[in-house]
C-alpha cells in the first residue's frame, strides 16, 4: 500500500535525523567542532524533510513543493542579514517558528473536531497557547529590537492583573475545550486570546531585558514544537521541540542570574520603574575627562589592557575600529583582552558575534568570571558602550536597583576609561559611581569615532 | 492514557534531559550561534506541515498546512545559513597570521 517508502523507513530516516540533531548541538560545545554542528543538522534535516516527503498519506505534492520553494527563498535573506540585525533576525525567526506550529496546531483541530481525546487537546491548546503568544511576543521584541516600537518599558497601573487574566481566561477555555472538543465556535479564542497576551506580555520589557525575553521566547517556541509532537505523535519532534525548549530555559536562567533577577521579575517587573523610586538626590560629582591623545599615550604605556564592550558598541558601529585598536595595542606588544558580561547586548552572546566580525579572535573574547580575577591587575579597563554591567553599586550599595548583580569589576582595573557620548544615565537609569572615581578618565564623544582617533594617535607620529 | 503517551512522554521527558546537559556544556562564546541553530533544527516542525498540506484533507488544513511550510522552511534555510556565517567568523590567534 505504499508506493514509496514503508512508514517503517520512514522511521527509521526519522531516528538518524534526531541522532544528527543531538550531535549537531553536542559539537557547538567549542568554536573548533561547531562548523561540524551546523553540517549533521544539515544533513538532519533534509533527510527528514526527504523521508517525510515519501509519506505514503501525501496525495499532493503541489502545494508541498511550492510552499517549500518559497520558504526556502524567504529564508536566504533572513539568513544574510547585518551582524547587528542578528538579535531581531533571531526574534522573528522565533515568531516563524511559532506561526507554522499554530497553523498546524488550528488545521489538527478542525481535522479532529467534534471527537478528540482529552489527552490530545490537552497538548494540542497547549501547542496553540504557546505558539500564538510566542507568536506576537516575538514580533513584538523584534518591533522593540528593530527600534520600531519604542523600547522604553511602557507600565501602567494594574498592567501584570490585565495580562494575567488574559492568560488566565485562554487556560481556562482550554480546560473547557478538553471537556467539550466539539465547541467549535470557541476554538477562535483559544487562538486570539494569547495573541493579544504576547503583544501585552512584551509592553512593558525594556531592552536591557531582551536577552532574557528572547531567550524565553525561544523556550515556548521549543516547547510548542514539543506539544505539536504529542498530537502528530512525532517523536523526532517531540525531541526537537525539547532540545529547543531546554536550550531557551538554560539561557534564560544564565541570563536572568546575570541580572540577578527571577523569570517572574523580568517578565512582571518592567525594569524602568524600579529605578524611579532610588537615586532621585544626586549631589554634584566631578568627572575627569579626557582627550583622544591622553588616552592614547596612557593605553600605549600599558602592559595589559581589557576592553569592555557594550550594547553601545553595537549601535556605534564601533567593533571593526576597536578591532583597529585592538591591532595597534598588540603590535605595540600590549595583553588586550575583551571581558564579556553575559547579558551585554540584547541577546546571549551578542558581543563574541560583533567582535567575531570583526576578526577579534575569540581567545580574546573572556567570561565575567574568569576576566574579573585578571582585572585588579589590569592597567587600563577601556569601556565602551557599555554602563550597568560596570556599575560598581551592584556590589556597593544595596540601596541599588542592580544590588547583587554581577558586574564585571572594572574599578579595580589601575585606570578606568570610559567612551560614553554624555553623562546621562544609562538605559536603566541609574547613576554609575564609576565615572566619579579618581582612576576614572571619561571619554566623550561618538565610540567609533573616539576609537578611531585613538587609533590614529597610536599609529600617527607620536611614537613614545 | 495509551501506552503511545506513555512512550512519548517517557522521549519527551529524556530529550529534555538530553537538552540540558549538551546545552550546559555550550561555551557562553557560542550562544547567539547556538540560539540560530536550535531555531532551525526547531523548524524540523516542517514535516508536520508537509503531511498536512500534502494530505489535501479538507481547503482549510491544505491552506494552513501550505502557509505553515513556508513559515518553517524560511527558518530552515535562514537559520542554518546565518548560523555558518556567524561561525566562519570565530577565528583563533594560535595559527599567527603573517
């Protein structure tokens, strides 16, 4: 009866593909096997999309063999975006993901209504909650990233009790439609309800909180995949959709303990109002500033120098002149290293991808923990772009918004200084006491073009 | 329950614990590759559209199913290509440049 394949063949191209797929994510553990990562997913993949394709219930291969021709062809673009581009690139893939799950999750039901088992419309409302509010949670971090919603966190009073009982109102049509599957007429809101939730669930996050969202956002999609596996009875998906799902968990948990915050505070807590609350007196503090030639001769005196780079980095375009710097010091036989907070940037890992363009290599590139035993015997700490995750009250002062946030200790460096366009706060709003301190020079101006007059400094005539 | 759900609950509940360990040992170096990565190997959600749309069962699960393909397989394509690009770019110093 099956002209193709037999479903046991089919099974069996299915076991290889998870078999790839796990050492597909096995071989990103270092940079030197990760390559080989991306080949056995490959391969995974179209020998699953092959094997599915020999599916002896396909009747029409149309609509499949179109649908898959422009996809393909939407995807190249989406797959050679700016490096900068990557954390909304990555939102609205998450938002893609998460479309086709619902789709599939709204067509099963149709298909299977009146009669579903309980069992199966438990995870199929779970498949469509999760896809749908990922759904327009991700097009809307993606808005924020792009910047064309406003990123700002935007709160209101009794905001958290509105959004919850919406999540709260779709759980229970989903408990009712397990009960009565032949509701036809309410299976809509099952949909639409946490559609409105993900657009609501994202309005009150700021930027400095979308490494936490995005990586949040990436578990639900994994988890509605592992859902939509459950009712196709896949388990080439159901382990798929795990994989992902645990992958988005751990980072949020890495990034959320780098904030030293909870899930529930990231998504309840609207960062921006906190800080209104505290510092409101600020007396008038002194700064030290300084010129591209001073900063100059200071780092070329320098043994050892660790560059501290930040999302500001990332909107100056400044990471190919800081590679430039980074080339004139090491010629000059200056240590340069780059110490990297967890949640720099707006999504895990943000900052080794700019710094990886721009041909820094990644040896270079150190963990918070390990740069923060090196920086008490640092000459220069050069911060760029970067605010929050220096502030030295995270250790200080407890009466701070980021108390027990951990940050890389940059003021034990021997001279701090910092690249910033002006002495306003940064994103979160908090006074950083760093910039007061007696070590600390302040750079200001545009961070591409101070690195670049820096570099020019160090290779120009004013050889020491 | 069926014993099918017991099965697949036992899969889901191991590739959870697959997930956990093989992820924890990804260098923090690697984690926007690893995010693009396991997006596209998420989009493996593809093969459940292809036999929807291709099943032609009612115009309703053949239009969602068609849609749905395209969604996935945009992730496919995209996301394994922007995650070799990223990693093309992770260079070491060891191996000195002349």
């Amino acid at each position: 009866m099956t002209p193709f394949a037999s479903q046991t063949t089919i099974e069996i191209i299915y076991l290889i593909a998870t078999a790839l797929f796990i050492l597909s994510l096995k071989w990103m553990s270092s940079p030197r096997t990760a390559r080989h990562g991306v080949w056995a997913g490959e391969i995974g993949m179209v020998l699953a999309i092959a094997g599915t394709l020999l599916h002896h219930g396909i009747v029409d291969y149309r609509w499949v063999a179109i649908a898959l021709v422009l996809g393909s062809i939407i995807g190249v673009p989406l797959g050679m975006v700016h490096m900068t581009a990557v954390p909304q690139r990555t939102a609205l893939s998450h938002a893609f993901g998460a479309l086709c799950v619902t789709l599939v999750g709204t067509a099963e039901f149709y298909l299977r209504t009146p009669t579903v088992p309980k069992f199966m419309m438990s995870v199929l409302s779970m498949e469509v909650i999760l896809g749908s509010l990922t759904f327009t949670g991700s097009l809307m971090a993606a808005g924020k990233l792009q910047e064309l919603l406003p990123q700002r966190p935007f709160t209101y009073k009794g905001q958290n009790i509105v959004n919850l009982s919406f999540l709260a109102v779709a759980i229970g049509l989903a408990v009712y439609l397990v009960f009565h599957p032949e509701q036809k007429i309410l299976f809509p809101a099952l949909v639409g309800i946490p559609l409105i939730f993900g657009v609501l669930m994202i309005i009150p996050i700021g930027g400095a909180d979308m490494p936490t969202v995005i990586s949040l956002l990436n578990s639900y999609a994994g988890l509605s995949a592992a859902a939509m596996g459950f009712v196709l009875d896949s388990k080439l998906l159901i382990i798929a959709g795990a994989l992902d799902g645990s992958s988005g968990l751990i980072l949020s948990v890495i990034m959320s303990k780098a904030m030293n915050r909870s899930f529930t505070n990231v998504l309840f807590g609207a960062f921006g109002q906190v800080q209104s609350s505290s510092g409101a007196a600020t007396e008038e503090k002194t700064v030290r500033s300084a010129t591209a030639e001073e900063a100059a001769s200071i780092l070329a005196a320098a043994n050892k120098v660790v560059i501290v780079p930040g999302y500001g980095m990332a909107v100056a375009q400044a990471q190919h002149k800081v590679r430039e710097l980074y080339d004139a010091l090491t010629k000059r036989g200056v240590d340069v290293k780059f110490a990297i907070h967890p949640v720099a940037g707006r999504m895990p890992g943000h900052m080794n991808v700019l710094l990886a363009e721009a041909d820094v290599p990644y040896d270079r590139l150190v963990d918070m923990e390990d740069i923060n035993a090196e920086l008490p015997q640092t000459d220069v700490a050069l911060v760029i772009g970067a605010n929050d995750v220096t502030n030295p009250a995270a250790r200080t002062d407890a009466g701070s918004p980021i108390y027990g946030m951990p940050i890389l200790d940059v003021d034990k460096a021997r001279t701090v200084m910092v690249i910033k366009r002006g002495m306003s706060p940064g994103f979160a709003g908090i006074d950083n006491p760093l910039y007061y301190m007696d070590k600390t020079l302040m750079l200001f101006g545009d961070a591409k073009a101070f690195v670049g007059s820096i570099v020019r400094e160090l290779s120009g005539g004013t050889h020491s | 329950m069926g014993e099918e759900i017991i099965n697949s609950l036992f899969v889901f509940m191991l590739a959870g614990f697959i997930g956990f360990e093989v992820i924890r040992r990804v260098s923090p170096l690697l984690h926007t590759p690893l995010m693009s990565l396991t997006n596209a190997l998420d989009a493996i959600a593809v093969v459940g559209a292809i036999v929807l749309a291709g099943e032609h069962k009612t115009t309703l699960s053949t239009v969602l199913g068609t849609l749905a393909i395209v969604a996935a397989m945009s992730n496919v394509v995209g996301g394994f290509l922007i995650t070799d690009r990223m990693l093309r770019m992770f260079k070491t110093s060891r191996p000195q440049k002349p």
